[in-house]
C-alpha cells in the first residue's frame, strides 16, 4: 500500500509537470465534472432546508407545507442526472489509463496496486471537484438567495448547510466517484505482459422493459389513490409519489441503452454508406457509451415535459393559490436551469470520454484507409441519430407521466412552446458537444492520443 501511494504521488507530480495538454485535460474535465455535481447537491439541498425551516415556523400559513413536498420532486427529477454526471466524471479518469497501468504491470506492479493507484486519482479529482464545488455554491448562493418565493426572498443563511451536510455532500461524490472507477476498472484487464485489454460488452436483454411497465401501473394506481396514500400520512404520501417519479427517471435511464442497441442494429441493416455503417456498429457494439453521450439531454426533455403542465396548474390557479403557482412555475424553471447545467456538462464529459476510450479504434480505421472526414461522419451520425430517437421516448413518457392532467396543456400551450424550446435547445447542445470534441478524434487517427499517453506513463 505505502509502495502504491508513493508510486501516485510521484505519477501526478509528472503529469503536472508535463506540457502535453492531451495528459491533462481528462483530468480537469473531471474535476470541473465533480465541481458541478457537488454545486448541484448543495443548491438543492438549501432550498429543501430553507422550504422545510419555512414550514416549521410558528404562523407559517397553510400553503406552507406544500413546498416542502414540491422541493422534494425537484429532488427526485434532479437525482438522476447528478449521479449520471458524477459517474461520467469517474469514467473520464478511466479513459486515458489503461495504457499507463499498463506500463505499470509491466514493471512489476500488482493488480491490487495498479487498482488502488486508480482510485487514488479518481478519489483525488473527486475531492479537488468537491472543494471548488462548495466555493462555487457560496458564491452563488446571494444570487439564488434572490429567488421570490411565497412572496418574499430568501435570507442566505436559510440556503446555507452545516458543516455536517456539506462534508455528507462531498462523501457522495467521493463515494460515487470510487464506487464508478472500481466499475469502470472492472472492463479493463491488465495481463502481466502489460497489455491493456478491453472485455467483451455484456449484451443487453429485453427483461429491461419489464420494470418499465411494472412502475408504470405503479405510478398511475397511485396517482389514483393518492388521496388514500396522504391519508395515511402526509410524509408516507410525499415519500411514495417521489419514490415513482424517480423511478420512472432511472428506469429510463435503463431503457435507454436498449432502445439504442435496437437502433444499432436497424442501422446496420439498412446502412448505405461507410460512415452510417461504422456509426450503427459502433452503437450496436457499446450501446450504454453511445446512451450515456446523449442521455443527459434526453432526461432533460423529460424533466421538461414533466414540467410542461406547470403553466397550465398556474392559469387554472384559484385567487387564493395564485402565489402557490407562481412559485411552482419559478421552481419549475429553476429545475429545469439546474438539469440543463448537469446535462451541459455530462454531454461535454461524455463525448471526450468517448474519444479517449475508442483512440485506438480510429486509429486502426484511419490506417486501415479511412479518412479523418468519413471518421467525422460516422461520429456525427452515431450522436445526432439516437439523440433523436431518445428524445423521442423522453417526450412520450412525460407524457405518459403527467397523462391524469395532460388536459392542461391545452389551456396553457406556453407549456408546449417552453418543452419544445428544452428540446431543440438540448439537441443543440449535444450537436456543440459533439463538434468541439472533433480536435481529439483527429488527434487519436494520427497517432497524437498514443504518443501523449506514452509521454505520460514513462
């Protein structure tokens, strides 16, 4: 162990040291990741404390218990997205060190060293990201403070957490960073001959789709009952309805690769070019990769047709709701900023992180004849194609979602125009996303990525 730790210290002081750019920003991607993740945790979680301290105050009136409630499923839509961002994140740290651990193996080092070695990083970047992430978080905190709800602003120090919670806040991350790097390292075997290889992808079944349908009936047999489930308690009530929306948000989390791994192979078949064939394979072969470069903005457009009825809730409002309304279209659009940010940068992560971890397949199709054009297409066509059909599912299973009052949108189509304006907005983001990552798809077909990761691990 001690041997393992000095071997780190020493590998990231020459990484610092170097002036290969290529050996360093995986590394601030990371960070930056974790920074984001960690601001995130904190933001929603002052609002909760402040609704919940707001709720308990002497003379608190009637409306007030309600918002502790709406926090809650602000919670619940904003969940999935912050672990997949913080999982991405852990994933990056992984994408550029197989070459280096495999240099280690080759010198001697064990596979329980070279393992800790790894985690040591990814624990490292974990905690530099959480650090910056609290100092962002206090520093917008007075901005956020700004927000109008029930009428008047909140004090900063109502949005402010303990000690306790920012230091729980920041063992998350580090707990999902460690938790990502150990599963990532999983698909990596370091044989003693110091060759870094890729383990086969597991295929994916279509049992998926049954806890799909199961929560489903779960979901709208509550909503049915929902005035029995508050009955019991209106805690076990709030817990029940946020317990499915999550759910509903993970499970389409676990569709989504299956859909894309269907699509794959449609596109294979039908495929009438180079670059549409190398993008259907490359789908069909790693669909959870290709998922995960356009899943963020694809929980995004859920969360925004989750949402979509809010203004329709506000204009159905009676004259003694109209500041509870309000308040939910402001919070509504509050999520929605904070799942844009996540899902902004889980897509920038995502799609350097999958250059990084497929250099050495572009630069096999590049010597094998294929133009650094056609190696462009076939990217182009593997992020633009699924983003389309995945925003398609997002769009119908909000739908089928907010279906019991889906009548609303009829009476406020602003709903319609803002879900519309999260999705063309998203898409676009994913396409940025996707192009500015284009210097290092060309840098990994000549050879650059494998130089810079030498450069890095003698």
């Amino acid at each position: 162990m001690r041997g393992a730790l000095r071997l780190w210290l020493s590998l990231a002081r020459h990484v610092q040291g170097t002036r290969s750019g290529g050996g360093r920003l995986p590394s601030a991607l990371a960070v930056v990741a974790f920074a984001v993740t960690t601001w995130s945790v904190l933001t929603v979680a002052g609002g909760v404390q402040a609704f919940a301290e707001r709720a308990a105050a002497p003379g608190a009136g009637s409306d007030a218990q309600t918002y502790p409630f709406l926090s809650w499923v602000s919670v619940a839509l904003l969940l999935v997205p912050t672990a997949t961002l913080g999982a991405a994140a852990a994933r990056l740290t992984v994408a550029r060190r197989d070459e280096r651990l495999a240099r280690l193996r080759l010198a001697g080092a064990t596979s329980a060293q070279i393992g800790l070695i790894a985690l040591l990083d990814a624990a490292a970047q974990a905690v530099a990201g959480a650090a910056l992430g609290v100092v962002a978080n206090l520093l917008a905190t007075p901005a956020v403070a700004l927000l109008r709800f029930q009428g008047r602003a909140f004090e900063p120090a109502e949005l402010r957490l303990g000690p306790g919670a920012v230091l729980a806040a920041a063992g998350a991350v580090l707990l999902v960073s460690l938790l990502s790097c150990a599963l990532s390292l999983r698909r990596v075997a370091i044989t003693p001959l110091g060759v870094a290889q890729r383990l086969p992808v597991a295929g994916l079944s279509w049992a998926r789709v049954l806890p799909v349908l199961l929560l489903g009936g779960a979901f709208v047999a509550a909503f049915n009952a929902a005035g029995a489930l508050f009955g019991v308690g209106q805690a076990f009530g709030v817990l029940v309805l946020v317990g499915l929306l999550a759910g509903a948000f993970a499970l389409f989390n676990l569709v989504g690769p299956l859909l894309v791994s269907v699509l794959g192979r449609l596109l294979a078949r039908r495929a009438r070019g180079v670059p549409t064939l190398l993008a259907a394979r490359r789908m069909a072969d790693d669909p959870k990769s290709t998922w995960r470069s356009v899943g963020g903005i694809s929980l995004v457009t859920f969360v925004a047709g989750c949402l979509s009825v809010t203004p329709g809730l506000t204009a159905g409002a009676q004259e003694g709701e109209q500041v509870l309304m309000a308040d939910v279209g402001t919070g509504a659009a509050v999520t929605l900023v904070i799942a844009a940010v996540l899902a902004a940068v889980s897509t920038g992560v995502t799609q350097a992180s999958r250059v990084l971890d497929s250099r050495a397949q572009y630069r096999t199709l590049h010597l094998g004849g294929a133009d650094v054009a056609v190696l462009h297409a076939a990217r182009s066509r593997e992020t633009w194609v699924p983003l389309v059909v995945t925003m398609g599912g997002a769009a119908l299973l909000s739908l089928l979602v907010v279906s019991p009052v889906v009548g609303l949108l009829g009476s406020a189509p602003v709903g319609v125009l803002q879900f519309a304006g999260c999705a063309a907005g998203g898409a676009g983001l994913v396409l940025l996303a996707s192009r500015a990552s284009r210097p290092l798809v060309e840098a990994a077909a000549v050879g650059e990525g494998s130089a810079g990761g030498s450069r890095e691990g003698s």
